[in-house]
C-alpha cells in the first residue's frame, strides 16, 4: 500500500498565503527547491485542489531554457506525475496525465492508496484538510518559512487532530525549517 503526503510550504505562523491571498514570500530559494525536488521525486500521483492545480498547472508548459537545476527538475517532475484534481467547476484538465474529479469521496481514495506503486502526495490545504479528516494523510512534511504574515490561509485545518511522531528535521541556509511527521501513532 502507498502512502499519501500532504506537503506545504507555510509561514512560521501556520500559512501557506497571507490575506490578500499572495504566496510569494513562501518561494523556496536553490536549497529548499532541490530539497523538495527529492521528496517529490519518488510520487506516483498528485492529489490536487483546484486552486492549488492553478497555481502548479504553469508548470506544464513552462520554458526552462536557462533556468536553475531545480526549477528545470521539477517542471520534469511535474510533467511526469499522475495528477487528480477535485472540482466541481473545471471542465477540461489543462495538464497531461490528469482527470477531474467531482467530489472527495473517501473510498476512492483509500482504494488508490491500496493499488498504488508509488506514494501519493496530496496538495493544497482544503483539499487536505479532507484527507485529513478521513484518516487519509500518513505524512505531513511542512517546510516553515521565517516570516509571520499575521492571517491568511491556512496550512492546516482547525478542526482536525492526530497525534504525531517526529521522523526528520532540517534547517535549510535560509532559516527555512522542513519538519517531517507520521500521522495516526
């Protein structure tokens, strides 16, 4: 059986946007970027909300002719994953390898899981929050950035708990720190 990841990049008071909806503040520099590079790599699949499949989608087509190592990785990365995405507004994928999916439905999920190969990985915090919720999510990994943006939206939802057991930290160069947690110990 696979696992699902939820990984986010949040501010160090828990956000992945400010109020006015901007991320740029959360940009991983060289380091961080390769970084998340190599825990993306070993995915099957990405789960994805629509809002967070906007944001990512630029990845499809984007020119990399000069860009950094890893930003030229993980446009391959991107273009090599199965991608799923909840919404119940978007008529066609604007991505390869990708399918829509109306509504979360738990069972679905949990069947995916089962017949995967690869490890699935689960993006944008409402979308989690789901996953969450049903038992879903058998890691977090959370790279908190060094900046308080007093509100937004945020990484995790208020209303889901689970015990936690630390497997790995890292403090990046830049004072980024990742944290990685296995869920339901």
């Amino acid at each position: 059986m696979a696992d699902l990841t939820y990984t986010a990049i949040q501010s160090l008071d828990g956000f992945v946007a400010d109020r006015k909806g901007e991320f740029e503040w959360s940009a991983p520099d060289e380091e961080v970027h390769a970084f998340v590079n190599d825990l993306e790599r070993p995915i099957g699949t990405y789960l994805l909300g629509r809002r967070m499949y906007d944001v990512l989608v630029a990845w499809e087509d984007m020119d990399t002719a000069g860009e950094p190592p890893a930003i030229v990785d993980f446009a391959q990365i991107w273009r090599s994953m199965d991608k799923v995405v909840f919404s119940t507004t978007l008529a066609e994928p604007r991505s390869a390898k990708t399918r829509i999916e109306r509504e979360f439905d738990r069972d679905r999920i949990a069947a995916m899981k089962l017949a995967a190969t690869r490890d699935l990985s689960i993006g944008g915090p409402e979308i989690a929050a789901h996953a969450l919720r049903a038992g879903l999510v058998d890691e977090l990994r959370l790279f908190v950035t060094p900046i308080v943006v007093g509100g937004g939206t945020a990484a995790l939802a208020g209303d889901v708990h689970d015990e936690l057991k630390l497997l790995d930290e890292r403090r990046c160069s830049n004072g980024v720190v990742f944290v990685r947690y296995r869920a339901h110990t």
